[in-house]
C-alpha cells in the first residue's frame, strides 16, 4: 500500500493533507522519516505520525437506535444524519446497510465491510427486516393471509414477495418483509386502504435491536451477530 493511502485509511485527513505530513518528514517508517507519499508499505511496517503509531483498523460493524426526525446518510454536513450520532475514527469510511425513512425509528446496521451489507440489502438474499407498525384503521381478520399473498403494490409490475404479519392488537402488527422497496410498508398498508402512523425496524436478519439501547445510542455487533449475516 502507498503511504499516503495508508495515512489516510488510519486517519480524518484527505489525500492532500496527508502527501502535506508525508512531505515535511512528519511520518516515520520503521523510525526513518519517509517524505515521499508514493512510498510502498507492508503489514510489517512500524508507522508514526505525531508520536503515535498507526494501525489499519479491521472492519467495524455497528448497530444504531435510529431517533424521529433523523436521516439515514452518510453526509458529514448534514446535522440530522445518523452518522453524526456516532463517535468513531474514519466515519467517511462507513456506511449504512438497509436505511430508514426520516419517520422511521429503531435498528440501524453500519458497516465499512461492502460484502456483508450486500448481504442484508440485496433482495437475493432475501434478508427478513421486522418491523413493529402502528396503524390508523382497525387490522382486519383477512390482513395476515393478504400478507402472505403477497401484496399488489400501485405502478409496480408484480406483487411483494409473502411477508409474515402477527396481529398484536387491533391498530398494531409486527411484519416481516424480505425486500426492501421504497416505502414499502407503507405502500403495502396503504394498498389495504390502511396508513401507517408508525414504525419502528425491530429486527434484521437475526439481529435484534438491543433493548439497552436508548434512541440515538450504538454500540459493536458481537462476533455472533456478525456472523449470522450469511
């Protein structure tokens, strides 16, 4: 790997900021100050910038209690974005696997590892998102088996894949989808003239939204949790 890349993999600065440090001798390479950005490194190598040795990360993977109000991107500048929610390192490098409406609440999965949000986003896999709906008109004894069906969405050429719905009172459900379309739980509720008036994603895949989470806090997946995303 060049210097200059690995600099900025290890730290906020930009591609220009780092050839800067590299080129004033602020980077030493195995205790030499190296000032050429260009130069090839390897795993073997000590580097120290600012009295301090740099260490690429592995990959990180993060689940986020996603407030009202908030957005899912990655736009720094962008004051209601979840990822100003988070205090890490290299938060450029991050992105979100499966986004949320601004309406939206709950589980949030963030990941530098493109391979494993594939997994979840892509409808090939047929990942389950669990999602708990409030709703405005009284469920109706038919909607589990509708669900099931799979719902005819409007200007869509065929129906939503079979969805698992669980009645839990009569104005709340809990639905299972295996597809992500725009609005899509929304759009299938409002098919069966029906309007969502929340929801909140409790569940992807077998991850499950950590109940210690207040709105607005993340922590680490577990190995487990990682590696349930196959």
């Amino acid at each position: 790997m060049r210097l200059d890349k690995f600099i900025c993999a290890c730290t906020e600065l930009s591609r220009t900021q780092a050839k800067k440090a590299i080129s004033k001798g602020g980077v030493f390479v195995d205790d030499i100050a190296i000032k050429d950005p260009t130069a090839k490194i390897t795993d073997q190598n000590k580097i120290m910038f600012l009295g301090a040795r740099l260490m690429l990360q592995g990959a990180r993977y993060i689940m986020l209690n996603k407030p009202l109000e908030t957005v899912c991107t990655s736009i720094d500048d962008d004051a209601r974005s979840v990822m100003g929610l988070l205090e890490v390192e290299n938060r450029k490098d991050l992105h979100i696997a499966g986004r949320l409406d601004i309406d939206t609440t709950g589980l949030v999965l963030i990941t530098d590892d493109g391979a494993w949000s594939h997994r979840i986003t892509s409808p090939k896999k047929k990942c389950g998102k669990r999602y708990r709906v409030g709703l405005a008109e009284v469920v109706t004894e038919d909607v589990s088996a509708q669900f099931k069906q799979g719902i005819q969405l409007k200007d869509e050429a065929k129906p939503t894949r079979p969805a698992e719905l669980a009645v839990l009172s009569s104005n709340e459900v809990l639905l299972t989808i295996h597809e992500g379309k725009y609005h899509q739980v929304k759009r299938m509720f409002a098919a069966l003239s029906n309007r969502v008036v929340s929801l909140h994603r409790e569940k992807v895949g077998s991850i499950q939204l950590d109940e210690t989470l207040e709105e607005g806090q993340w922590r680490y997946l577990t190995e487990a949790e990682i590696n349930s995303v196959i």
